[in-house]
C-alpha cells in the first residue's frame, strides 16, 4: 500500500495520479500528489513505476498501511529501486519496444489488486458496523 510521497523530490508532473487504476492521489494545491483514498490503494506500485523523481515509496503490505518513516524508507534505499530493477528508468535500446510494450501483461495483476481493494473496503466497512 502507498506509505510515502516525498514532496520534496515530487516534480508535479502529475505522472502518477494518472497512473493510479484506483484514483488513489489527488493533485495538491502545490501540485504535489496527495493520498486522498487511501483505502482503494490495491498496491499496483504504478504510481511509484511512472514517478521518474523517485518520490513515492509504495510499501509490499496489502493490507493496511505499513508504518514506516521517511529516514527510514530513505536508508532502506528501496526508493526507486523498482523503476530501477524493472528497467523504467532508461531510456530502451534501439530496436527494443521498451517496458511499456509489456504493460498489458499487468491487466491480471491490476484486476487482482482491484479485488484486494474491494475485499479490504468491506472488511473495514463490516467492523465499522460492527
């Protein structure tokens, strides 16, 4: 689940508000990115994929939100490193149709973590009820 924008390193590209499936961020009045849904976040990790400042830290939990503190996100040195390990941020070799030619293969991926979402969303509605 998203843990950390680090408005700082954010551009205001609005790269990643664009990417999010589930409309998680919102622009801020800055420009920077806000979590605004948190709880529809079905952890994807688009957002931190098309974020070129490597400003977003998405965290592996599925479930809730991971505490974890900006210093210590930033010592982990995983910030970034899925553009970096996934090759997103070079430029493709000539010839080469580059990483976006395999996005379709996520469409099983992002329809799973949309059905995270929802499970998520009603567990958490059922024990507000409760």
């Amino acid at each position: 689940m998203i843990a950390h924008i680090f408005e700082d390193r954010c551009t205001a590209c609005q790269a990643c508000v664009s990417a999010c499936p589930t409309h998680v961020l919102d622009a801020g009045p800055d420009g920077a990115p806000r979590i605004a849904r948190l709880d529809q976040c079905q952890t994807c990790f688009l957002c931190e994929l098309h974020c070129e400042a490597d400003a977003i830290y998405v965290g592996p939990d599925q479930r809730q939100p991971e505490a974890i503190s900006p210093e210590a996100i930033l010592a982990s040195g995983h910030l970034g490193r899925l553009r970096h390990d996934h090759g997103w941020d070079r430029e493709p070799e000539p010839g080469s149709t580059g990483h976006l030619h395999d996005f379709w293969q996520l469409g099983p991926l992002l329809r799973e973590g949309a059905e995270i979402a929802a499970r998520r969303y009603s567990e958490r509605q059922a024990s507000d009820r409760a």
